[in-house]
C-alpha cells in the first residue's frame, strides 16, 4: 500500500488537478481567478497550475459565467478535456442554458457525434454565514437533468479520486465542493487514481437503520453516530458520492438488510434529490421496508444570514438521532 | 461609427464568384425542396427558411475549408449548406430518421455534421456565440489555422450571451468570426424596436474588435469582408464582428404571414432578390455562361432530389434510441424510467 | 350559474389578461413579440391588450431574458404587477439568476420588505417536434424553489382562473402553459374569476386508485379512462393545479380512500416532481397503501425530434392503464 | 472614445461639497467601526470594504432624494450610507439580529432599505442592473421625476446581464443611471486581464447612451457628471453610462493579501486617499472650516457608535422566522420541512 497523506479537500482537488494535467495535455483550466497570478482561485485549489503548465492552458476569464461554459464546451467539441470552474453553484444560474441546454444535450441531440467531456467544478454549502445568493445546494437540479453526472464528495480522497474520474469521463460532470468539507483533513494515498464514479461508499456500516447521504451531510450523519451508538442504534451510513446517476444496488442491498432508511442532505428537502431516493426506495423494497423512509434536508427557505438561523437551516447531528430513533420506535 | 471594408482588399475571380453563386443554388433548391414537402404534408417541422439570406454563408464557407467550424441557430439550414454539408444526411435528419446526422434525434434545430464543421446548431437565441469561442480556443492550442465561425441573428445581439463572447473572444484573442445576419426582423419586432443602436457593427468598438456593417446580399462586398476577417483569424490577429444586412422573404417561420411588416418593404426586398442578381451579373460580365449556371442547377436539383429521395425512405429510429447518446454508455432501463410499464 | 363560453387555453389566458388589465391598472405585460405590432405573442394569447392599455403598460421587449425578469422585479418593487412572458421554458435557463436568486429570494433576504408579485408565464411541452431545447417540463426546478408558486392548468377555465390568482398573488408565481392543452376547448364561465391557489380539482372521481397529475398529463390519464373503465378500474383523477405548494389534502385523502396511488407528469421521471409526491404519500400513508406508489414520467433524455420518438418520450395513456393494472394486479 | 464632461456644468455650491463629504465621512467612519468589530470577532461576516471609493456614491447621493432609488452590490454598504440608510438597523442586520432591516436574514450582501430608497443589495455580479430598470419604468409610469441608480464594478461590466439593461435601459428611456466603480480589479483579476476595452464608458457607444469616464476619487468631477446624469433621467432624455475610476485600499474581502498588485501601485493609491484630500481641500478653500468638519466627524462617530451599541445588543431571530417571508403567508411548517424530527 501506497503511502498515506494527509490533507484537506482543498489540497485534494489541487493534486488531482495536478496529476491529470500531467497525465492528459488535453485537460484544461478556465475560470475567475483561476490563474497564479490571480491567485490559483479563491480557495486556491488551482494554485500553481498556471505555473507549471502554462497560461495557455490554465486561464482565468472574465466574470461571464456564460462565455465560460460556452468555451469549455467549445474546447470539448475541440477535442480538449476542460474543466470549468463556477465559482460558487449560485452562479450556475447565470449560465444554465450552457450547462442544460447545450453541455447536458449536444451528444443526445447530435445522435451521439458530440462528446462534451467537461468538468464543471463548483462551490457551495450553508455554513459560512454567506447567506441567500451564496450556499445553495442545487445539484437535484442537475440530477434532474438528463446527459449530466452530478458528484458531490465528502472527504479527502474522494475528492481526489472522483474529480480525476469525472476530467477522464466522457459526459459532462457537475463536481460540487461544499463548504461543510472543505477545511476537514483526511488521509489520501500518495499514489490515490480514479475513483469510478456512480459507485457509493459504505461510510459506516450498520445494521438497523440506514443513512443515504452525500457532501457535507456525510459529515453530520458521521457526527450522529455517537448519539446513535449510545441509544443503541448501528446505523449505516451510504455515501452516495455520485448523485447521479446513483448507486441503486448498494442503497437497495442496505435498506434490505436494515429495513429502515433515512434520506439526508444540504439541499433543501421539498422536492428535492432525496425525494427520488425515497420513493425509489419505497419502489423497490415496499415489503421490506418496517418504516416510512424519512427524508430530513434543509426547511423550504432561502439560506438564512443570521448564524442561529444558519445553523436551523442545515440538517443537524440531533436530526438525524432522531429521525432514527422514530424508525425504531 | 461602424468601419466600412478596406478599398485594397482582394477582388473575386471569376471562379470565387461562381463557387458563391453554386452554394447560394445549393441553399436555395435545397430550401425550395423542403418547403414543398413540408406543404405536401410529408415533413413535419418547425421550419425557419433562409430565403433570401443566401449571400452571407456562401461568401464566408467560400473562404473557408472543411477543418474550419461553424456554430449555427435553427435559422440555418442555409449555413450547412454553404458549408457543403452532404444533403443526405440532412434530409434523413429533417424527417426524423435513422440515417438523419442525428439519427433523428437532434432534427432541424439541432443538425450537426463534424466532417464538414457543422459543430453546434442551437435553438437558444445567443448561444452560437459562446461555443463558437471554445472551438477557436482548441484551434489556437492545436496551433493550426483553424477558424471558427459564429453565426447569429439581428435580435441575438441583445442578449447576455453576445456581450460576454465578443468581449472574451477579444480578450484572449481568438480566430473566430462573428457573423451576424442582420434581417432587420426577430420573430416579429423590428430591429429599431429592440436596438439601441443603429448598426450592430458599431458595437464591436465595445470590444476593442473591428466590426463592419456590410451589405449582406452583395456577394462582392461580403466575399470582401470575409476575406479580411478570415486572414485576421489566420494570422493570429483575433475576432472580427460582421453585421451583413438582410432580409428574410418567408418571415420568422414557415406559415407566419408576415403582418408586422408594410407589403411594400417586403416587395421592394424581393424585388431585389439576390438570386437572380447574381446570376444575370455573373452571366453579363463574363463570370459563367448562362448554360453553365443551367447544367450547375440541374446538378443540383438532382442532388437534393436524390437527397429527399434517400431521408424520406430512411427508416424511423426505434424507442431504444432514447437510451442511448445521453451518456456515452447506454442507459440501463432502470436508470432510465418506468419504461417497464410501458406499452 | 353565469353563461358558458367555449374557448380553448389562448383563449382564456386572453380573457383573464384582458380582465386583470381592466380590473387593475398596475398589472402590465411585458416579453418578446407580445404587443400588437408584434402579434400580441407568438401564440396570440396577449392579443388585443396594447392596443386596448397602450404600450407603456404592454411592451415588446428586446431578446433580453434577464432584462425582462429584471424589469419586471423592479416594477414590482416600484408598486406594480407585472406579467412577464419568457417564450419558452427553455428561455428560462438564460435567466434563472433573476428568476431563482432575486425573484424568489427578496421577500426572505429583505426580511418581508420587499414584496415581488410577478407572474412568469411561459410555455412548454412535446408534441410539437420542436425537439431537444423547448420543450422541457422544468417545474420540478422551480418547486424546488423557495418562494416561488408553481402553477400549471390543464383546461382552459383553469387557465383562466388560475392566471388571475397568480397575477394578484403577493408572491411571485411561474405559469407553465403546456402545448398539448392549448388548442383543446372547454368550458368557461363567461364570469369566470380567480381560482385558488394550491388547491387542486378531482378531475374524475374514482375508487380503486388516485392519479395524481397536472398540466397536459391530466388530459393523457383522461384518455385512459375508456380502457381504465373496460379493465374495471376506477380511476380517481387529482389535477394538482398548482405543483407548489401542492394540495397534500387532497392528495392523501384519495389515496386514502384508494389505497393505490400513481404520480404522473409530462416531465422527466428520474428526480422529478413526482419523486417528492410519492415519497410524501409514502411518507403519510405507509400503511394504507396497498402497493408502493407508481412513478410515470418522461424517461432520462432530452426531448427527442423523431415523432416516433417523441410519441415514446411522453407518458401514454396506455402506460397509465398498464401501471393501474399492476397495482391492481 | 468616451465623452468627457462637458465644461459648462454646474458648480457644486460649498454646501454641496460639505454635504458630499459629509457622506464620505460616515461612509469611512462607519467602515472602520465595521472592521474594528470583525477584527475583536465580534461580528462574523463576508466584509468587501470600499475604502477608497468613498466619493462616488457620496457624490451620487448627493443628487437624490429619499425618492430616488438604489440598487446596489456586495460592495455596497458604503452605497447606502451615502444614501443616509440609518445605521442603527444597518449594524443590527450585518450583526444577524431581529432589529437589522431584513430582520438579521439578509446580512450584509442583501441589506434593504426601501424607505430610503435602498430597493436591492445583491451578491451575484451584473444583477443590480436588470432590476433598477423595472424600478426606472416603475417611475415612468407613475409620471414621477425619480431616478434610480445602479451600482456595480468594473468586473460586472463584462457579464451578459450589463449589456441587455443598458441595451433596454436605452430603447425604453429610462429614467435610470448606471454607475459603474471602476477600482481596476474584479477580485484579484486585473481590469485589464478580462476587459476588451479601456474605458467602460466607451460601451455606451453600444447603446446610443452618453457615456462618461470620470475620476471617482474627483468630488468636483463626480459631482458635475451625476448633475448631468441625473437631470438627464428627470428630464426623460433616458439612461446614462458614468464610469468612476477609483481604487479598493482593503483588497477584495477582508482577510484579502493583495498579492496581486504591486506594493507601489497599492501604495499610490493609499497616497492618494481621496478622505483627507477632499478635507484639506474643503479647509482651504474656504468651504468649510477645521471646528465645522470635527465636530461633523464627532457626531457622525456618535452615530455610529450608537448604532454598533445598537445593533451588537439587538436579539437574534428565532427558528419560526425561516418560514416567514418566505411567502406573504407564513409557511405552515408540513409544507416546509421535516422540522418535526428537530432538535
Ligand atoms: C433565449 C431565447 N429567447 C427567445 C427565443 C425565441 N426566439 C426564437 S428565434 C427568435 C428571434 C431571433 O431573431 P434574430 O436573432 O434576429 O434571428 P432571425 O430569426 O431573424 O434569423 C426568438 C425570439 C429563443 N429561441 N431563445
Ligand atoms: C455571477 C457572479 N459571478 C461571480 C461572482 C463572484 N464574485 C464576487 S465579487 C467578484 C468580483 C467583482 O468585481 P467588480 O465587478 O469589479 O466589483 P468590485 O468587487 O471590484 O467592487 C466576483 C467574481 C459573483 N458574485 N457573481
Ligand atoms: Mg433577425
Ligand atoms: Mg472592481
């Protein structure tokens, strides 16, 4: 076995970005401030990109969210492996129509003549006390959208590993950095590759209730399971790390084993991604299930400033503690 | 404040002009075709005909060769054509089947045809602009001499998506083209009713960018332009914006009755239709002889009478097709829907 | 009971604009091609209203999406009512910012200050071979949306009701016109006035199973009345009417009385709307129900040009009769 | 390209210049009390400081009456206070208590005011520009003689959203006037890195609008173009385009390195601080006196400390306000969340 550094999600973004423009001469960079001299973006996962490969190839742009999309979709139909940053998922909303009507369609509605291998890298998450235009998770959006993959990772070496994976995939991908995981380090080999995607990861295992989850939820369920044990729930915990498409088998054999399940993430809950897990959860295994699957995301509102306020919106620890004592009860 | 073409530009010989007069043919036969099968009740389509806009893709595809790219919108039919776009494929893709460019998938919108540049055909108003500028990237990083052409409407050039791509293309200087095709009409408002400017070529002074209003319909003038901005391109010198003045003689879409315009406008622009124009100078000063310009449009009628012939009797594509090109691997049917309880 | 007049969706959308203009004069219009030199919009339905309240209150608007949502906010803001049409829903993707970050966000970011009563009125829907970029049904987006009402008739006293209650609507309110209900007649009364909003209509009374559905999905699981009947089914209809907020009561308590419920809509199925109606019926009637609830939607791909293809895309009414059969079964 | 000032402006009165400093003096003053408090953590925020920048908006503001309405950005505070939002629900908002404006749920990049005029703050580039539009046709329609302002940064020049308001703003005449803060980056890009065009104001060549670069850390300059700009949009002779250069002392956000300018550009600058430039200036030239601006200073240092007191002492919000405002009508809590499993 490889060698095990620790790092942050930052750093882990910063060495995949590093290893696939040294692997691959066809990836390229483009966003706000992404360059060194702009400072390798604002979180400085781009740092030092511009230096070793070059201007040419790592650019900074304009604030035209449009004209950006547009371009790496371009430089895709070129035959280039972009990978576009939009600073923070918000501002996806400026440049959907790159992203839905054109990145997520043009293989479908050219019958399969153009790829559009691009990686949209974007940031969000409640947490940092941003407020209403800066944190909202939005990638049921996204997985609503045919063409797209959506991937959402909630530690280190996920990190790295799925964001080579989406650079290498041929279809577009949505990557969503939240804020909740940014900070938090992890151990990631020295030599950690591709992680495939629409492949879950077993976060905890368990055997009485299980947890869906993805992003920065990964992270609070995870800080539930001392309540859980205490109470003497074994919850497992599904990182689905890929939200679309999902990984039905491996949330389809937990639920079977467990019999109960709970849906969390950031996102807000009123239709959002966790409703198509539910229900298709209530689909497949409708006699297994002892329970209603409960969905726990954040309340139908804006993200709120105010830090008391910030800190109801996002799903919490004790949420979840009791969410699943009511599926034992 | 739009600059006009330069006076030492180089003139067309005899053999460019009839090359532009062969693809406006091209177009037009073509447009004829569709047209009457779309009246005889065999095609089914929203249909956004070019008539009379012939002139402004064949100047440009006439300095243009197979490796360079074009990005079009649904009025663009007439772009692939003059961009020799083989007929086959398009006519099987406008009627909906398999051996369609798109397997029928993408239809007349959306006609794509990489091997002769047709990148992206786009129904969204504005949004040729910005991919147009990530072709002209990879070109650049290629180091070939690959240009990019992107083609847009009079009305597209009051949205977002035109500010950003001219003002990015400057900025990282790329060969690219944009071609606006000034009809003086989107959909059904007029150019002054939306514009805050009265030529659109003025506002590449916005962007650091030559921009000229040319008159679209003359085929000297374009093939002037053209080639000023094409050579630009080429040598590394970035974007030019080119505003070619138009009208369209079938309204915004095939059945539209034209009521927002004064039938005198529309008689005087038909009157002056290119066409037949170009043909009569093309025979009077000795470019072609009129048997000629006969035996080019006889080939032609044939080529897209065979073309019709071939998309008509293509087969449709089957329900799976659904599952397939929305990601490089297929669809698994439970990824997919509840095509179980399908009928 | 007030005369009944025969008119089809443009029709009734015509009468409530030209009721709600008469009846408020801070109600204005605004959109592409929508005042009469234009053509009163491209399908007619604003016809009549410049000429009848003038141009400073009807105005034809560049090819400018932000700007017309833009404006329209700021109108609010300034006392006014505006209806602003975005041609297409596809259209949206070009201003979702205005739509999803301001439209929807003021009242909550402003702390209830800033109030935004606009009605977007768009159009969408398969049918009409106008293939993969304007026919999407987005409402799944919006309902994921706070703070904004999504509403979306199927026949045309409906369309007429409806339309006025959300241009009197403090709230911002997404008005979802679908092709295949637009040229089908009905039945208005010549007096017709609002009609509320979330609540929605039995469109056929029934016991064995609930369909729940909106927009030109009802007038698909009508049409699977005759064969619903012939398999001796009866079929209870639930027209949501307004997809957000939904009508819960009414939801649960057909399926209550059914046991059986079917979440169909026109948009695409995978993280659709329907995902957040079945997880909530399973959710409040686990043990009710005699089946898990049957999921019908688009499957996951742009909206196909090919009319065989385009047939295979929309939900049939042979599917609807074959998953009431299964639940039946 | 862009049209300088024309020389027979009106003069500011000494009053006017007082007044303008005035503002200037409770934008800097307040600034620094905001910094102080997030620097001893007492205040947890996103802070994008516009030191520096003081003059423009106190200049703008100076123009307008409680009628006349803003729209401004995440730079933006220094906006309101030019515009006298009061300071007490100011400081409680940015401190995220149940007094601030928007009751603590919009915080510093969503600060609202409307009765001052202070319509819209928002986060996303480009997007104040759209909405001040509909709030200048608002006040065609009412007949009113208002005008509204939008603010933004040289960045937000390049995004889509600019160009189709001035394009509007333009075909409509409306009363409305774009303003531009020129301090030469867009976070930590520099203007030149990303903009095709020197002056911003040469962009309203686009759209048939007078467009003026002006020196924004000028009073006499800024005052002169926001007369002229004002009694445009009064007069109903329609929007204009007014580029303010200036510079940002404190970097992009608090907590900013500057790394990416040079220490003698940033230095400069800092040479240069308009404050006591204007100060000095005011003083000898007889506008105004040394006891007359302390004393102005004393009190405005009171208000502000009074507001800080104010607002650091104000309650927090409880849950229940999520769903309020969010609808007109309070969210009944099954429609809202699975608040029921809350801890
Ligand atoms: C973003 C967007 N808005 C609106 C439309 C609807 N639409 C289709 S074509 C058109 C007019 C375009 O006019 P112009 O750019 O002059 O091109 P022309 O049709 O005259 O060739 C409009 C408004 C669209 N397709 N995309
Ligand atoms: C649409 C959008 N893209 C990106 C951002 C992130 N962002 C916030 S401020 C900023 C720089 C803006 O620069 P400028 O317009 O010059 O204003 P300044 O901050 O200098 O006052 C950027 C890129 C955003 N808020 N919105
Ligand atoms: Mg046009
Ligand atoms: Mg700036």
């Amino acid at each position: 076995m490889s060698e095990m550094l620790k790092m942050n999600a930052i750093q882990a973004i910063n060495a995949a970005m590093m290893d696939a423009m040294a692997a691959d001469p066809k990836v390229l960079v483009l966003g706000e401030d992404i360059a060194d001299p702009e400072g390798g973006g604002v979180t400085g996962t781009m740092r030092g990109l511009s230096t070793k490969f070059g201007e040419h190839r790592v650019r900074t742009t304009p604030i035209s969210e449009q004209a950006i999309i547009g371009a790496a979709i371009g430089a895709a139909l070129g035959g280039y492996k972009p990978v576009a940053e939009i600073m923070l998922m918000n501002f996806t909303t400026v440049c959907m129509d790159m992203i839905f009507n054109h990145a997520a369609k043009l293989r479908f509605m050219s019958g399969g003549q153009s790829a559009v291998p691009i990686t949209i890298r974007t940031l969000t998450g409640a947490g940092w006390q941003t407020a209403g235009q800066h944190a909202d998770h939005l990638e049921g959006w996204f997985a609503h959208a045919a063409g797209i993959k959506v991937v959402a990772p909630s530690n280190p070496a996920d990190y790295k590993g799925l964001l080579m994976s989406c650079i290498q995939d041929p279809d577009p991908c949505i990557f969503i950095e939240s804020a909740g995981t940014l900070f938090v380090p992890g151990e990631v080999a020295a030599d950690q590759g591709p992680i495939p995607l629409g492949v879950a990861r077993v976060a905890n295992e368990g055997t009485d209730v299980t947890i869906v989850t993805w992003s920065s939820m990964v992270l609070r369920a995870q800080a539930a399971l001392p309540a859980l044990a205490e109470a003497g729930i074994s919850a497992e915990i599904i990182d689905l790390r890929t939200v679309s498409p999902w990984d039905r088998e491996a949330v389809f054999a937990s639920v079977a084993k467990t019999g109960r399940a709970i849906v969390a993430h950031e996102a807000v809950r009123n239709f959002g991604p966790g409703a198509e897990i539910a229900a298709s959860i209530n689909e497949e295994l409708f006699t297994t299930l002892k329970k209603p699957v409960i969905r726990l995301g954040a309340p139908t509102c804006p993200v709120p400033f105010s830090k008391p306020l910030e800190d109801a919106f996002l799903v919490s620890p004790a949420q979840v503690v009791a969410a699943a004592k009511s599926l034992m009860a | 404040m739009a600059e006009s073409s330069t006076a030492n530009a180089p003139q067309p010989s005899s053999a460019a002009l009839v090359d532009i007069y062969r693809r406006m043919v091209r177009i037009e036969r073509n447009d004829d075709a569709i047209r009457a099968t779309i009246r005889r009740g065999k095609l089914m389509m929203p249909y956004y005909s070019a008539r009379g806009q012939e002139v402004i893709p064949s100047a440009v595809s006439h300095h243009l060769t197979d490796d360079d790219k074009i990005c079009t919108i649904y009025r663009g039919i007439h772009d692939m054509v003059a961009k020799d776009m083989p007929l086959r494929p398009l006519w099987a893709e406008i009627a909906g089947r398999v051996d369609g460019t798109c397997k029928g998938k993408g239809g007349p919108m959306h006609l794509t045809h990489p091997e002769t540049g047709v990148m992206v055909t786009t129904g969204i108003v504005g949004s040729s602009m910005p991919i147009a500028n990530g072709l002209a990237w990879a070109a650049l990083l290629d180091g070939s001499k690959q240009v990019t052409v992107a083609y847009f409407g009079d009305g597209a050039s009051n949205i977002g998506a035109f500010h950003e791509s001219l003002n990015l293309a400057s900025v990282w200087k790329l060969p690219v083209i944009f071609v606006c095709q000034n009809n003086g009409f989107a959909e059904h408002t007029r150019f002054e009713k939306a514009t805050s400017v009265e030529h659109i070529a003025t506002r590449a002074i916005a962007y650091g960018m030559p921009g000229f209003t040319v008159d679209g319909n003359d085929p000297w003038a374009m093939y002037e332009a053209v080639a000023m901005a094409v050579e630009r391109a080429r040598n590394g010198d970035g974007p030019t914006l080119l505003e070619c003045k138009t009208f369209r003689f079938l309204g915004h879409v095939l059945g539209d009755d034209d009521f927002y315009m004064t039938k005198e406008e529309k008689a005087a622009a038909m009157a002056d239709d290119p066409l037949p124009k170009f043909r009569a100078r093309l025979i009077a000063e000795g470019h072609a002889t009129e048997e000629q310009l006969a035996k080019m449009q006889a080939d032609i009628e044939a080529e897209v009478a065979d073309a019709q012939a071939f998309g008509m009797a293509s087969e449709f594509p089957s329900a799976d097709e659904l599952r397939r090109d929305v990601f490089a691997t297929e669809m698994p049917p439970q990824q997919f829907s509840a095509m179980e309880f399908g009928a």
